[in-house]
C-alpha cells in the first residue's frame, strides 16, 4: 500500500509498475481563492501493445461517495517508439470532506479467472488530502454496467 499527501498543484504517482500501468492523481486548483478544486487521475499503460482494463469511479461530494461510474478502457502502451495513451477522468472538489475512489480492474488469467485489482482512495479536508493505493488480485465479478472506452495515444 503505498499514501501521500497530495496537497494544492500537486501530482502524485500511486502506482507504478515497470512494463505496466502507471497511476497517477493531481489536485489542481480552479479558482483564484482556491475554494475549488479539480481532482484528476491519469492511468497509462507502458508495456508494448496494448490492454483491455475496467474501470470504476465513485466521485466526491461532502457527504460520501456517489453511485460508481463504469467504464472498459483500451490502453495503447509504447509499441514502435509512440508514446502511451492516458486516459483522464476528474472530479471537481470544494471546501469540504473529499472521499474519492477509482477501481482499476484487469482481464482475467484463463486457469483460475483471477484478475489484477487496483485500488486508489482520496479522502481529507482540502487543501490537503490523503491519497492512498493498494494492488491485490481477486476473482470477484465485474460490476454489469460498464461503457466501453478508447483511448488513442
């Protein structure tokens, strides 16, 4: 499990993994008296070719988390010398209690449908949040409402 602080104009890597995916989480501010917030995640693929993840959001608001947002992303890595596509996804943030997180699961093995899972949470009181990452594996079905998703480099 890997925390840090993420606090205003900041980017942080919560997960990185050579030949694999690359987590990352910023907290941008979008007013001059810094009252609000944009949280943004960014998920890239650095091996070559390409991948097929599934992706849930549940956004911030003061009191919790919303109903989870699905999505299946096709991720290009870094094949012929291009650089990798990133898929995006935010959520704007104001002065109260954040509580965020995004889901990142990968396809399943063939023997034992075991599957990667990637878990990232925000929580805490701007301007500061704590921002926090887990991998595991796990066998458990996907959500049933999934988007498909592209993502071009």
């Amino acid at each position: 499990m890997k925390a840090a602080a993420l606090a205003c104009a900041d980017i942080q890597i919560l997960f990185y993994e050579p030949e694999g995916l690359l987590l990352a989480v910023g907290l941008l501010p979008l007013d001059s008296d810094r009252r609000e917030y944009l949280l943004l995640f960014q998920l890239s693929y650095l091996g070559h070719g390409e991948i097929s993840v599934h992706v849930g959001f549940e956004r911030c608001n003061g009191t919790g988390r919303t109903a989870p947002e699905f999505a299946t992303v096709e991720l290009h890595g870094t094949a012929r010398g291009r650089l990798p596509s990133i898929w995006t996804t935010s959520a704007p943030v104001r002065d109260d209690r954040v509580n965020c997180r995004l889901i990142v699961w990968g396809e399943p093995d063939d023997e034992e449908l075991l599957r990667g899972e990637l878990v990232a949470e925000i929580s805490g009181e701007l301007p500061v949040l704590i921002a926090s990452s887990r991998a595991s594996v796990t066998s458990a079905e996907l959500p049933s409402s999934r988007d498909q998703v592209t993502v071009e480099p």
